[in-house]
C-alpha cells in the first residue's frame, strides 16, 4: 500500500510512524509512506498556505491550490469519479472535524486499498472545495476538535497499517482484538466504499477484548484470575466471552446493542447483570452501616424523587 500525506508540518511525522509495526511495514515494503510540504506547492515569496475566510469571521482557511497540485503532482492518483465508484482501490481523505468517524470496520475497509491520501487540515480548516471535488471522503477521529490533521493522520495510518496482511507477525491477533470479532474479506468487498457504509463495528459483532495477563501471576498481592492458570481452554474461553460481555457493558454498553450475541452469550450477559446487581445491593447494604454515608443514600433518595 502507498500512502501520501499532505500537510504543512511535515516534521510532524518524524516519529510517530517510526515504530513498532508501522516501522516493521514500511522497512520490509509493506507500505510506502511519503510525506508532503504543501508550502513546496505554493508560489509566492511567502510561500503562503492559507488566506482569509470570505464572509469573514474568525481564523485563517488552508487555500485550495497547492492541495490540489501536490495531488496532482503525483501523476497516478485516479479521479474523483473513479475513486467513487464500487471497487475503488484508492481514496483520498480529507481529516475533517465535520467527516465520518473512524472506527474498526472503516480501518478495515482502507486496509484492503492500494492507495490512500490524507489531507491535514489546519487553522479554521481546508477550502471546502477540497472536500467537494478533490477529496472522496471526510474522516474525523473522534468527536472533539484538533488544532490539526496531522494527528489524525498518523491515527490512520497506525490503524490501517496493523490490519494489512503480513503487518502483524500473527494475523489472527488482529481478528480477536476489540471491535474485531467476524471480519471476513467478501464483507469488506462489499461494504460501500465511498458512502457513509454500515455503520462503525457491526461489521466485527465486536465487544470490547476480554483483559489480559502477564507474569507475575501474584503482583504485590494482586492475583492473576485463577482459571486462566488452570489450564482448562473451555473455561478460559468461558471466563474471557464474560469479561469481554462485562466490560462492554460497563464502558461501551452502545456496542451491545449492535452486536450479534449468542445464546451462551445471553446467559453469560444475564449472569453478569445478576452480579452486578447483587454488587450494588451489597454496596448499599455495607453504606447503610455507616452514619455519614447513610445520610448520603438517603439525601440522594430523597432528591431523586
Ligand atoms: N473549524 C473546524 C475545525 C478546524 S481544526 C470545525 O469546527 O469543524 C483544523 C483541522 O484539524 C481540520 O481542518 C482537520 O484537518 C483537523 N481536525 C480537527 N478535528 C479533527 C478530528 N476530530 N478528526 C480529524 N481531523 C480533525
């Protein structure tokens, strides 16, 4: 796969995709990342990349014209149109605020390109003309707002990259990983590329990843959970579907509602809600012992009412 990014801080780069795996894939030729100055684009003394918003307002606007030339620069990325259509192999992303935000299954999709670009905005933005007839999609990394692309690029790229085959020494670790549960590649060749697609991790029926453990089993007292020593690959199983089910309802309970679930999956759901519940009855029961807290449930029940 080859990656071009355009920004105007390519030093931004030195680093964040120099290691680990991202490092391993661009040293065995796996993916080309190359990096782009749009300044190099421009053609004044100032080399200026950005100008005044029209209608005025806050901020200053990245300038359409060396986004475009530097794209066009490189002589083999295919039109818009092309790039829109079913069965597109290339996709040039403009990191955007306002785009469709990133998740697993749109990692996926991007993993099976040769081609991607990604656009970096900065200051108030990019000249909506980028987004309108150079770029083919949006792409935000989350629902909050960066002073620039560049991180969001790097994000991409991380992400991407891990889900190439041959990126990650045993492939099947990014097959069990959060989000990632039944990925098949006829479902990637499916999904619509350039749309809005289905939406994030329905296409993984993916809960969080269960929790994992390293020597030492006892760590200052903390014990490792017994069963994952005991060699018993049934309850290893069992105990891990569990803990991932108890984990998604604890921090992401969004994704059950999208997920798959089996009917062990219903029971081993059904258990953890019952302990969670019997928890919380404890809890209350052991406040209830003491005055001050007692004070605290009983203002907290009065002022629900
Ligand atoms: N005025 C814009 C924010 C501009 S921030 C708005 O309110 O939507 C400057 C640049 O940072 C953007 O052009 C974009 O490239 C990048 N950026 C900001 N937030 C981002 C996000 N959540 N995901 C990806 N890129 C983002």
């Amino acid at each position: 796969m080859k990656i071009d990014i355009l920004t105007i801080f390519p030093d931004f780069f030195r680093g964040p995709l120099d290691y680990g795996i991202v490092r391993r894939a661009r040293e065995t030729g796996l993916v080309e990342i190359n990096i782009h100055d749009l300044r190099a684009f421009t053609k004044d003394k100032h080399r200026t990349v950005d100008d005044r918003p029209f209608g005025g307002g806050e901020g200053m606007v990245l300038k359409p014209e060396p986004i475009f030339e530097c794209l066009e620069s490189f002589g083999d990325v295919e039109s818009r149109k092309v790039r829109l259509s079913p069965g597109a192999k290339q996709s040039v992303i403009l990191l955007s605020a306002q785009g469709r935000r990133l998740d697993q299954m749109l990692a996926a999709v991007l993993s099976a390109l040769d081609r991607i670009v990604l656009i970096c905005g900065r200051y108030e933005g990019v000249d909506e003309r980028i987004s309108e007839h150079l770029a083919d999609r949006e792409v935000s990394i989350g629902d909050y707002v960066l002073s620039g692309g560049e991180l969001g690029a790097a994000v991409i790229v991380d992400t991407v990259t891990r889900l190439i085959p041959g990126a990650v020494g045993n492939q099947a670790s990014t097959q069990q990983e959060s989000f990632t549960e039944t990925r098949t590649e006829s479902f990637i060749a499916n999904v619509d590329l350039a749309g809005d697609g289905p939406s994030s991790t329905c296409v993984s029926g993916g809960l969080l990843d269960y929790p994992h453990y390293t020597r030492p089993a006892d760590f200052r007292g903390m014990a490792v959970p017994e069963v994952l020593m005991n060699g018993n690959h049934d309850q290893i199983r069992s105990w891990r579907r569990k803990t991932a089910l108890e984990k998604t309802l604890r921090n992401r309970p969004d994704l059950l509602e999208r997920v798959a679930l089996t009917e062990e999956d219903k029971e081993l759901l059904d258990q953890v809600k019952l302990e969670q519940i019997k928890l919380a009855q404890g809890f209350v029961t052991e406040m209830g012992k003491t005055p001050f807290l007692q004070k605290i449930v009983s203002k907290k029940s009065t002022g629900t009412k």
